[in-house]
C-alpha cells in the first residue's frame, strides 16, 4: 500500500446496533438484533442470500430505517440522521461511478457537495488516491478502467470524506477470482493503515475468514454466532454455522457412550458432547473434510468403511468422495504429499480425530 500517512479518525469508530427490527411486509428481514463493533475493528457480515446482511447494512448507512431499536455511531444515535449526515461511507456491490466524470472528479464529488475549499479537495483527493494506488489514473474516466481500479476509484472516493465507519457491501463480488484475493490483502492492509472500522457484508466465507477480525454469521434476520474467525471456524455454535463455515461432513448418529457414537455405518469416536445432551440422544455429528483422512488399510480405531467413488485434483488438495454401504456421502481433502495412491471404486476408510468432531442436537 501507499507509504502516505493518513488521517485517522478523531473521534471513536464504534457501532452499537441496539435491538434492530426490520420487516418488509410480512417479512422480517431483521431480527432484534444486537451488536457491538470496536472502533477500528475489520468485522464481517456473513451469509447466504435473504439473511438480513445487506439490510442491516443500509440501516447504518441510512439508507433504511429499523422499525425498532437503535443505532449509535461513536455512542451517539444516528436512527434520525440522514446518509450525508452520517460519519459513515459505503461502497456498494456496484461501485456507482459517474461515467462522465474522471477519476479525481468521481473522487472529488461529496467534497463539492458539501462546499469544502478548491485547495483542500485538490489536497484530499490526492492523498485518496494515493492510499487507493489510483494517483496515476485521475484524469481517466471509470469506463476505461478495469473491475479492480474501478473499486480503487470507489474506495478513495469513500475515504476522501474521512468517514469514521466504512461500509462495504459485497464490493469484491463481480471481480475474478485472481483479482478477488489480491483485492483482498491489499484492503485489510489498507484498514490497518488507516484505524477506520470496516463493516464487509460477504456471502463467501472464504473471503470473510481471510479479511475479518471477527463475523457475524447471520441466517434468517438473526445472528447465529459472532467471534473471532478462528472460532467459528473451530467451534460452530449450530450446526447451520458448521454447514456453512468450511466444506462438512454431516453424519446422523445416536450417543451410544460418553466417547462415542452409532451411525448406520458403525461407531465413531467422541470427544465431548454439547451441555444437555445424553446417552440415547439423536444427533447430527459434523466433521471438516479437511480432517478426514482416507486409506486403503483400515486405521487402528474407529473408522467407517465405504467405497471411493470420486476423486478431483483441487491444486493444494486432493478431494475424495467416499460412499458408505449406508448411502453416506464423504467428502475428504488431503494435502497432496499425504495422499495414498488409491482409484475409484477401491474400498477405502475414514478417519479423524476424535477432538475435530462437532455434535449438534438432531432438528426436530
């Protein structure tokens, strides 16, 4: 990123969202919803399609207003602000350029709007575009740049405005995947430059695990489990947050002991079972298939058997789909330098370790 130094935020970054309800219709797109988001945190709302992500972020921004609750910006109530009024910025999925104007124009726009002095816009877009890596490109017009400086151009033009929170909705998604990654590392590295709160909405859990100091996974206008990456990731807090972070494996199963459980393939082994649940319980065990290991030998203790039916060279993995005699669909990724040799139709085992294992209680 640019060596320029910037201008950090005077006055505190937080976000507190204070029972937020939103509903269109009979549709309740948010659910009471409570947050709290650092000042100068990078933190991500992650999803599938209609979970509330998007919605929630045009209340902040004001593009929407919340039925009930509260939101506070730096501990002051934004709910009967207006967007321009707000110390927030937002970058949209479709950057919304003027194709008429040029770079620094774009840029330069909600500076004009707001009457700022010639000399101090000339000033601020400069070093905008600086942090943007667009300098070069000021006099262009956004047709003529690619998807990845045309987000630049966006980005600078938020952070011109020097806004205490930036909210970015999807920017990342019409880019190549390429591009997508190294856009990636080239903004977490600008929101560290810079100590601005970032609030990413993303579908891709693989974008907000890479970028994000915490999610929020969100399902049905709720939040289903708010930490770090590394937790959700290692410790889902349902079994919709386990199906959704990472590729898992999810196997029906009866608590037959304290360390184990039956399945309709054979026992597998436990580690520890959630509070409340007991012996004879139905559950629904889940298991990463980058924990999977598969051979051709049975492994000394508990395995399920089954056969390979597919394989597929991923790049940094080798993937196996291994079907159980049960109907069972396995999924394992192994590095390539840990792989067997092994082909389709060979009979084969899976294994892990009994501490990667997540139980979740069986959906009624």
């Amino acid at each position: 990123m640019s060596n320029t130094s910037p201008t950090r935020p005077e006055a505190d970054g937080s976000v507190s969202l204070v029972g937020i309800t939103k509903t269109f219709g009979n549709a309740t797109a948010v659910d009471h919803i409570d947050l709290e988001v650092r000042s100068g945190e990078f933190i991500s709302l992650l999803g599938p399609s209609g979970c509330g992500k998007t919605t929630l972020l045009r209340m902040i921004a004001g593009f929407e207003q919340p039925d009930e609750g509260d939101i506070l910006v730096g501990g002051a109530s934004v709910v009967d602000l207006p967007p321009h009024r707000r110390p927030v910025n937002t970058v949209f999925q479709s950057y919304a350029l003027f194709p008429h104007m040029t770079v620094a124009e774009n840029v330069a726009y909600g500076l004009r709007q707001r009457r700022v002095p010639k000399d101090e816009i000339a000033r601020r877009v400069q070093d905008s575009l600086a942090l943007a890596q667009m300098v070069d490109f000021a006099d262009r017009k956004p047709t003529t740049l690619s998807g990845g400086q045309q987000q630049r151009v966006a980005l600078a033009r938020a952070l011109v405005n020097r806004p205490k929170v930036l909210l970015l909705d999807e920017p990342m998604s019409a880019l190549d995947r390429k591009l997508r990654e190294e856009m990636q590392i080239e903004l977490k590295l600008l929101q560290r430059e810079l100590g601005i709160t970032f609030i990413f909405v993303t579908h891709d859990q693989a974008e907000a695990l890479s970028m994000s100091d915490r999610v929020v996974v969100m399902e049905k206008g709720a939040v289903q489990q708010l930490g770090t990456t590394e937790e959700v990731y290692r410790d889902p807090a349902n079994a919709f947050v386990a199906g959704f972070i990472g590729k898992q494996n999810f196997i029906d199963a009866t608590v037959s002991s304290p360390d184990a459980l039956t399945t309709a393939d054979g026992s597998i082994p436990l580690h520890r079972l959630p509070q409340g649940v007991t012996s004879g319980s139905s559950v629904r065990a889940a298991v990463r298939a980058e924990v999977v290991q598969v051979s051709a030998q049975r492994p000394n203790g508990p395995a399920l058997q089954g056969t390979l039916a597919g394989i597929s060279f991923l790049g940094d993995s080798i993937q196996y789909v291994v079907l159980t005699a049960s109907g069972l669909e396995l999924i394992a990724r192994v590095s390539p330098d840990r792989a067997e040799h092994l082909s389709t139709g060979d009979t084969v085992w899976c294994s892990w370790d009994a501490s990667e294992l997540r139980v979740f209680e069986a959906a009624a």
